[in-house]
C-alpha cells in the first residue's frame, strides 16, 4: 500500500510521536515506487498556448495556480478548464467561495454553449438545453455550497465518494484564501493559514491522484502589467515559496485600457518551458482564448522562436503519422529519431497537441494504456503541413 493511501497518515492526523513497529514499510525499494507512477495522461485546459506549453495540458496529481489582481481573468480561466475537461472520464468538483457561486455556475453554463444573459429561473428552457448538453458530454460537475463551510479535507473526501467510480477526479478552487483546513487556528497569520491550506489540498490531491486548479490572491504590490511582469512569482499572496509548491505556477495582469485582454506569465513550470502569452475573453460565452506567443521566457528564448520550432516538430510528426498509421507516441518519437529529426523530450507531446487542437491528428486508446495517432479523416500531410 502506497504511505500517501494509508489511512493512518490521513489529512489532519497528527504524526506519531515515536517509531512504529512496522517502520520498515516506509522506506520502499526504487522499482516499488515506480511502480506506483502513472502515465502521463493530460486533460487539455481549454487555452492552447497553455496546452502547448505543458505537454498537453495536466494529469492525475498535478496542479496549477493563477494569481492576478481583480477582474484578471483567474475565475475565467477555471471556468474555460471545467468545460474543456468536462466528459465520460472526468468528474468536476468546483469550489467557487470568491464571487457569488451562482454567477461562476453561469459563466460555466455558458461555456457549454448557452447564452450567459438568459442563465437564471426565468428561462427553464435554457436549463433545460444544459442539461441536455452536459447529457450529451456524459459530464459529472458539481459545485460545493458556500454555505456548508466545508474544510478542505472534507470536501476532497466527500467528493470522492459522490463522484463516479473510475473517473479523473479534478478540483477548482476559487479561491484559495477562502479555504479552511482542518488544522485551521484563528489566531495563525495569514502565511501559515494559506501554508495549511495548500498543504491540505496538495496531499488530498496527491492521495487520491485528481488534478488542481486554484486561484489565488494576489499582494497589493502586484496590481500593475509593470509590477507582475518584473516579479510574476512575487505576485502570490504568501509569497513564491507558496506558488513553487504547484507544478504550474501562472500569474496574469490585465493590459491596460484592455479590460477583456490580460497578459499571462509562467514561470518555474515542472510541465513544460516558461514563457508569456496572451490572453483575451469572449463575454457572451465567456471564452478566452490565447492571441500570441510574447516575450521572452527564462530560458532566454523568445516565444514566437520556440513556437517556430514546435510547428516544425509538427510538420515532421505529421508525416511520420501518415506513414506509420496507428503507431504510438514512443514509436513515432523513435521513428523521427532515426531519420534526425531533432527535438528534446518535453518537445514532442506540445507537438502533438498543436496538431490535435487544429484537428489535423486524433487518438484512439492503444495497449497498455498506451495512446494511438492516426491522422483526422480526409487530412492530407503534405497539405496540412502547408497550411500549419
């Protein structure tokens, strides 16, 4: 049994004060904890610069934080998340404690495709279509009620029993600063309450492998594109310790004059390289969408430059599918390795992910939970490369 599923390390169990007879469980030999470790299997975030950038989005134990000032986009983001996730194989625990959950479960309807003006009691017949929509995805999504002042613990438990067995559990958290965990003292300071908290939520994460998305506050030093853009891990309230907890960590900053258009900035990434990009939101269906690839990130190498090349990688992967159809991804990695291509490891799923959000590629399930690509019906690659 893996320590992190042992009921006697539970969230909000205070560690033993002495050895336990069975110490010896705790220290696991190298295959073991392989063994525990999952293929990576992202859920696309519904942004594509964002996609692009973390290999295809996230995956079971993974998590993201957003930080921006007021009005940032952050609550937008999570909303674009849920509806680009919500199908059969997920189940979308929502908490939103910030503004009124009634007005995020509106944004969020209205990403499935319903007008965000007519999302209230007075038009039963536009529930009615959402409810055939979310019939149609086959998609459990439930928000949490503010008024039962759930701790984090119990939240993440109770969810997990009430969604469908065998499904990607998935957590939005608007916001953080608005959790309480078990281990909550009124009279902590605010750092060591919000430590408490992204400690109780990353370990419920990690125990039950479901994936996370949080907002967060933001310092009152960090309200300017300026300000952001000099310090973008300094922006977290609880400072950038907090923020390198998550594997994502993503701060944004309205443009001036631009209420709809916020610049996004990620930095110290696990998932794939920094870099900066735009956003802008849609409001009737509340869609934001990335405009550009801007700026350099701290690799030093401008975004358009690294988009440039993964557009190549692109090309190349187009061609190896439609001669080597229904080959999987470690294949066709071999495949292009042997005849030169050249790209590092964390290239080549941005790659296919490009692909798939301009619906040139599909994927069908393979052995051993491996995925298969075969290119969309009617694609030509030499076309389809041209126009890439």
């Amino acid at each position: 049994m893996s320590i992190l599923k042992d009921p006697a390390f539970a969230l909000g169990k205070d560690k033993p004060r002495t050895l336990p007879e069975d110490f010896e469980r705790f220290f696991v030999d190298l295959p073991d904890v392989i063994r525990q470790r999952r293929p990576r299997r992202p859920f696309r975030t519904g942004i594509e610069a964002l996609d692009l950038r973390t290999g295809g989005g996230l995956s079971a134990g993974e998590s993201a934080i957003f930080g921006s000032g007021p009005g940032g986009l952050k609550t937008t983001v999570l909303v674009n998340g849920a509806e680009a996730m919500a199908g059969p194989e997920t189940a979308l625990c929502f908490i939103a404690w910030d503004e009124s959950w009634s007005r995020v479960a509106a944004k969020t309807a209205a990403r499935f495709g319903e007008p965000y003006g007519q999302l209230d009691r007075d038009h039963p017949e536009v529930i009615d279509s959402l409810i055939e929509r979310l019939a149609i995805r086959d998609a459990f999504l439930r928000f949490v009620d503010p008024a039962s002042s759930l701790p984090v613990e119990h939240i993440l438990d109770g969810f997990a029993r009430v969604a469908p067995p065998g499904r990607q559990l998935v957590y939005f958290v608007d916001l953080l600063q608005l959790m309480e965990p078990l281990g909550w003292d009124p009279r902590d300071p605010e750092t060591a309450e919000l430590r408490k908290i992204v400690e109780a939520l990353l370990l419920g994460v990690r125990k039950q492998d479901a994936i996370l998305y949080a907002a967060s506050e933001t310092t009152k030093q960090a309200m300017t594109l300026e300000q952001v853009q000099a310090n973008p891990l300094g922006v977290f309230a609880g400072s950038r310790k907090i923020a390198s907890r998550f594997d994502l960590p993503i701060a944004m900053a309205k443009l001036p004059g631009t209420p709809t258009t916020a610049k996004v900035f990620i930095r110290k990434s696990r998932l794939g390289p920094d870099g900066d990009f735009l956003l802008r939101l849609e409001p009737e269906y509340w869609r934001v969408y990335s405009l550009a690839e801007s700026g350099p990130g701290e690799n030093g190498n401008g975004g358009n430059e690294n988009f440039e090349k993964l557009k190549g990688l692109a090309k190349h992967v187009l061609f190896a599918v439609e001669k080597h159809p229904d080959s999987t991804h470690n294949r066709l990695r071999n495949i292009l390795k042997s005849e030169n291509v050249r790209f590092t490891g964390t290239d080549f799923a941005p790659a296919v992910e490009l692909l798939r959000s301009k619906e040139l590629v599909g994927e069908n399930p393979g052995p051993r939970r491996s995925l298969i690509l075969r290119l969309a019906d009617g694609v030509v690659a030499e076309k389809a490369a041209e126009d890439l």
